[in-house]
C-alpha cells in the first residue's frame, strides 16, 4: 500500500481565494483525520470520520472550513476564502478499526494565504 | 480538559547515549498513548501505541512506557544515532462515549544526536 497521500504537497494562495485539500486513506482503514499544524498551536484535530460519516467537527475552527468524505477513498478540506492565519500545515491520517487505533500519517499539504 | 505535556522542549546529545524523553497527560481516563516521530518538512511516523492496561512496548532500540496512574509516559532510546534526529512527539485517545473521542498531540521534543 502507499501510504495515506495528500495532495497538493504544497499550496500557496492569496488571502479570499478557496483552498480545497484532498486525501486518500489507506485502503481498508474505517477512520480519517484531518489535522492542522502550526508553530504556535501544535498539532490540532480538526473533524475526524469513521466509514465516511463526519463524527467529531468540533475542531474545525470556523465555518469557512469543510470537509467531505464522498467516498472511503477520498476526503476533501475546503477553506473557504482562505486567511493568512491559516497558513500551516495540514495532515490527514488514517486508522483502522477500534480495535487497533494506530494513526498512519500523510505527508502533509503546507498551506501558504498571502 | 486534557492536556498534553512534554519535557524538554529540545534535546541535543552526543552519539551513542541513552535517553529519555517524557510526556505527561492530566487526566488518565485515556484509551491508548501513541508516540511518533517527524522529520522536517515530513508527516508524522508512528514508533509505539501502548493500550492503557499495558505498561511498557517495545520496538528495536526504543522502548515506552506507561503510567497511567501518574500521568506520564516515558520514550527511552538506546545507543541514540545521528539518524535518530527529529521531533518527538506523544499522543493520547481520551476515553469517550465515542469510539474515538479526542486525540491530544503534545507540543513535541526536539532531538539533535551530535555525530
């Protein structure tokens, strides 16, 4: 398998512009996260899913995030227009059953709003 | 609320020492503990989960431990290597009514293994 793969590795955009994230899990893996990442907050959870069901949004830090998971193969962040402050880096991870919980990372997409 | 702790916030030790990094938490109603490692500019690499009925795993020159009584979470790494440079970081599932609740990151530990 490949690994969890996140694409754009990188994406650098202009302040009211949207952004949209995008995401493949490993096959098989029941559970998505997305993740933020930045110097002065760390590593954040923003919502997570579980066999494509949004099950805890209560990360995201306002509504101009979204996130979708049309399908168990793919998932999408969408920020929506897009703010300096935003600028990190943002992962998603994926998990197999409860039963054994251990996250797989992506790479991660670095993010830039100018 | 659950907070995540580690100490020191960086590190930097000769090659081939043992060493120690520590990760508390403050509520120990936690379903597992995972650490990882990043590299720059990288994802995050999954080293070690340890369930909350365990007390220690194991994986080649690392080894993790658990209390969760105390709140506190030990990584040990062995004969450290230049390669073993990264930031360490820990992380806790908080138990929930839902499967997966809260997943807490500490804020990491930076590692410098000086050749």
């Amino acid at each position: 398998d490949a690994g969890v793969i996140q694409s754009p590795r990188h994406e650098v955009t202009e302040m009211g512009q949207e952004v949209t994230l995008r995401c493949k899990p490993i096959s098989g893996h029941d559970y998505l996260f997305w993740y933020r990442q930045t110097m002065m907050r760390g590593l954040e959870l923003l919502i997570y899913f579980n066999n494509n069901v949004p099950i805890d949004d209560s990360g995201m830090p306002e509504d101009r995030f979204s996130a979708k998971m049309p399908n168990a193969s793919f998932s999408t962040l969408k920020i929506q227009p897009s703010e300096p402050r935003d600028s990190a880096v943002y992962f998603c991870a994926s998990s197999p059953s409860t039963q054994y919980n251990e996250q797989f990372f992506g790479p991660g997409t670095r993010l830039t709003v100018l | 609320k659950q907070e995540v702790t580690q100490i020191p916030a960086a590190l930097s030790v000769p090659e081939g020492e043992n060493l120690v990094l520590n990760c508390s938490f403050t509520d120990s109603a936690i379903y597992n503990l995972q650490w990882f490692r990043q590299d720059p500019g990288k994802g995050l690499t999954s080293l070690l989960l340890i369930q909350s009925s365990q007390r220690e795993q194991t994986s080649g020159r690392l080894n993790a431990s658990l209390d969760k009584s105390s709140g506190r979470s030990t990584l040990y790494i062995a004969a450290s290597q230049p390669g073993d440079s990264a930031t360490y970081l820990c992380a806790v599932r908080a138990l929930g009514k839902t499967s997966y609740d809260k997943v807490i990151f500490g804020p990491g530990t930076s590692l410098s293994v000086i050749p």
